[in-house]
C-alpha cells in the first residue's frame, strides 16, 4: 500500500504495545470487558 505515513513506526509500535497491555489490565485486573472496542472509541494524548 502505497501513502503517506500517519504516525511514525515508533509511535505506532508504542500505542500498539500499551494498547494491548492496558486492555488486558481491564480485562483481567479491572474485571470490565469493553464489548464495543475500536478505534472510535480510543483517544491518545501525546502530552
């Protein structure tokens, strides 16, 4: 697929990585499953 980079790769693997261990915190030591989970629903603040 050819365009324009939206973030660059270390930010991407970083959001990746912590996005996963956060919902498996939810999941598993919080005990909430969000059933409606997408990109939507995602917010990041960089600062």
């Amino acid at each position: 697929v050819q365009g324009h980079e939206l973030i660059p790769l270390k930010m991407a693997q970083f959001l990746v990585t912590n996005g996963v261990a956060l919902y498996l915190k939810m999941l598993l030591v919080d005990n909430l499953m969000h059933a409606d989970l997408h990109p939507g629903n995602i917010m990041v603040d960089c600062h």
